[in-house]
C-alpha cells in the first residue's frame, strides 16, 4: 500500500487510539475530516497537521512554499484564518547548509506571505532520512465560527474551483516531462500542466468562500481526487450527493498528461480543488467572487437524500460512486525515478 491508509485500517486501528477524552475537542478524528476543531475560551481553534515529501524538478525554495500551503489549506477549509505553525524539517547527514536554509528561508517567505507566525519546530540531520522532507507541519488558528466537511445540507448546491486533477497532473508533468514530450504531449499543454504545482493550495478560495457566506461544508480534494473528495463530505454529514461528470472540468492539461499514465483524474490526488457545498440561492454570489478573484469554479451537483447515495450522471447513465480503493497517482509517481 502506498499513500494514506484505507478506511478499514483507519477505524480499526486509529479510531480506538485517540488518547484521552476531553470535552473541548469539538471535532476530532474522523475520516475526511482534516483539522480538528478545539473549543478555546469564547473563540474555536482548528488545528492540522501533514508530512511533505519534496518534488524531483523543484527547487528547495518552492518545496516550502508547499510546506506551508499545504499545512494551511486543512486550516483555511474550516473557514478560519491559519495564524501560527509549527514544522519538523528532517535531511539527510550530507545535506549542504545552503540547501537547508534555501527550504527554511522559503517556509519563512511563504508564512510571511500568508500572515502565518512560525513558533516553534525542530530541525536536523539523520541518516535514516534520504531526502529532505517536513516530516510534519502543524498549523492552527482562531475563530469566531468555523465549517467543516460534515455540514452539508440537503438540496445544497455542490462547487468545485480549479479543476480535477490539479496536484496529480502538475507533479507528473514535472517529473516525468522528458518522457511526455517524448510521447507527444504539446508542449504548451505541458507548461499549462506543470503551472499546477503553484495552486496546489485552497488557502484563497475557501477564506474568500467563508467571507461570502452561506457556506454549509468544505473539503480539500487530497488523495482519491475529485470523488473520494465527494464521498467522503457525503460520509461525514450523512448525505447522498448526485454529481454531473460534465460539468467538472479539468485543472489544464490534466487530460493529457493523466491519460499517458492510465490514471483516472476524478480519482488522482488533486490539493488546490476546493469542494464546498452551499445553500442554493448562495451560489451565484460565491461564482462570483470566485470569478472577480481569477479562481475557476463551477456548480457540479447537488446534495440529496441519504438513501439516495452518491450517484455519477455520465453520458453512458447514472451510477453510483464511493471513494476510490486507493490512489494510483502514487504508484506512478514514486516510480519516477525508474521509468522518466
């Protein structure tokens, strides 16, 4: 198995395991849910957490931009502005020292950016790492209210910004870009796909989504794609979801590039596709202010009925859909090394 554990294993084995009850903990581990949502005072904090592993093809300097907009996306879906993280940086024993403060120098430019205070962390050199990766970066804010992937209501409306596929297609039209252009991939098609590394993030969409209101659910289409993103808000608010395939389209460039690898893009890894489910007459609105922001979206489905389950309209029919069993993406790209 490659990539996050499947659901069977996650109810088994971490569910059970969660330490100590408290009576703050307002929102914890659940499956598809990314922050957890702690009761503070008056206010509520939303804290996660996530391992980043670097990208062959990308400097240093952006592998901490993606530290910290990957850490602070699971914040900002909650509606919540992130405020302070924290991160490990492990590399291994010969890393140059310049290298290690080109990626710390960046983690520290991109928080800046975002208006995130870093406050603590370790840092050092070991020989059981192989590369540099963050083996963890926590991130938490605060805030008055907050959403989560279990707020979906039915007859809501369903968005999806940016197009599926948006991580898988950008990191394989990098690491394997000899070997697209070796099979024909246009060369422009390329470029657009490798420019999806850089909105691997939903920081923007879902603050300016929570600010515009009326939204009920928020999700980060991670590992399993644009359906597992789907399934798993249906899972967690106890909905069924019917979903029209023609209406979600693509990040640029995915089609192609995922094509040459056999991978599905509704089911490949896709950080930077915000998934939101709203009140109907809200729709509209957030369209807008996704548009006057330059942020592609779409209205793809609607929430029904729980007995109804999750349903896919394809032009061959209607059929139904729950997460994918795992994701392929992986497998395709740890192989990078072997077959680019």
């Amino acid at each position: 198995m490659i990539g996050k554990i499947n659901d069977d294993l996650f109810r088994r084995v971490i569910l059970p395991a969660t330490g100590a009850p408290d009576g703050r903990v307002l929102v914890g581990p659940k499956m598809g849910v990314d922050a957890a949502i702690l009761k503070v005072g008056d206010q509520f904090m939303a804290v996660a957490e996530d391992p980043i592993f670097p990208v062959a093809g990308l400097p240093l300097t952006e592998f901490g931009y993606f530290t910290v907009h990957i850490g602070a996306s699971d914040v900002a879906i909650t509606g919540i502005k992130p405020e302070f993280l924290t991160y490990s940086l492990l590399v291994p024993p010969d890393t140059p020292e310049a290298d290690l403060e080109a990626t710390v120098t960046s983690i520290h430019a991109t928080a800046q950016e975002l208006g995130i205070a870093i406050v603590g962390g370790h840092t050092g050199y070991y020989p059981a790492v192989t590369v540099p990766i963050i083996g963890g970066i926590t991130v938490w804010g605060f805030g008055a209210s907050y959403i989560t992937p279990a707020g979906a209501k039915v007859k809501d409306a369903v968005l999806l910004t940016k197009g599926a596929a948006v991580e898988a297609s950008g990191l394989l039209a990098l690491v394997y870009q000899e070997r697209l252009r070796r099979q024909g991939i246009a060369p422009e098609v390329l470029q657009a796909a490798q420019k999806n590394v850089y909105a691997m993030t939903v920081v923007k969409d879902a603050l300016l989504a929570a600010a515009t209101g009326g939204v009920h659910a928020m999700h980060d289409a991670t590992e399993g794609g644009v359906l597992r993103g789907l399934w798993e808000i249906a899972q967690a608010s106890g909905v069924g979801m019917f979903i029209r395939a023609a209406d979600i389209f693509l990040a640029p460039g995915a089609g192609e590039v995922l094509s040459a690898f056999g991978l599905d893009p509704l089911s490949s890894i896709s950080e930077g596709t915000l998934l939101l489910t709203c009140e109907a007459k809200a729709a509209p609105a957030l369209l807008d202010t996704f548009a006057r922001a330059g942020i592609a979206a779409a209205v793809i489905g609607e929430v029904t009925e729980p007995e109804k389950g999750c349903i896919l309209s394809t032009p061959e029919g209607e059929k139904p859909f729950t997460a994918p069993p795992e994701d392929k993406f992986w497998e395709v790209f740890f192989a990078a090394g072997e077959k680019s």
